[in-house]
C-alpha cells in the first residue's frame, strides 16, 4: 500500500482522535460497521466507498475535503 492510499484513513483517525472519540463510538455515530472503519483507519481499505466516507465526515462534523487532504 502507498502512503497516500492511507491518508484518509490517516486523517480520519486524526480527526478522531481530536474529538476523544473511540473507535467504536465514531463507528456508531457514523452507522458504519466497526470493522468497516477499523480497516479504513490501518489502510486496510485504503479506498473506502463515497457513502461512506461521507457517513464518516458527517460524524466528525468535517467536510469530505478535509478527510482527503
């Protein structure tokens, strides 16, 4: 995998983080699957679908651009 395949998952555990969010609890917010997001986050899915990152942009109250920086 690239380093820029893992940026937005990079960027989203950042953002996370910011926001003292568990895992989990972004997951919930986001109504994602755990696994989903986990995977998203360690590169393992380093190209997520647009429905979701969406679903994960609204939960950290960010725009798409920024999770893509």
């Amino acid at each position: 995998m690239s380093k820029e395949n893992s940026k937005i998952g990079d960027n989203i555990r950042k953002l996370r983080l910011q926001k003292d969010l568990s895992q989990e609890k972004l997951a919930r917010l986001a109504d994602i699957a755990f696994p989903t997001l986990t995977k998203i986050e360690s590169g393992e899915t380093p190209n997520p679908t647009i429905d979701t990152v969406k679903k994960i942009a609204g939960a950290l109250g960010v725009s798409i651009d920024d999770l893509m920086k």
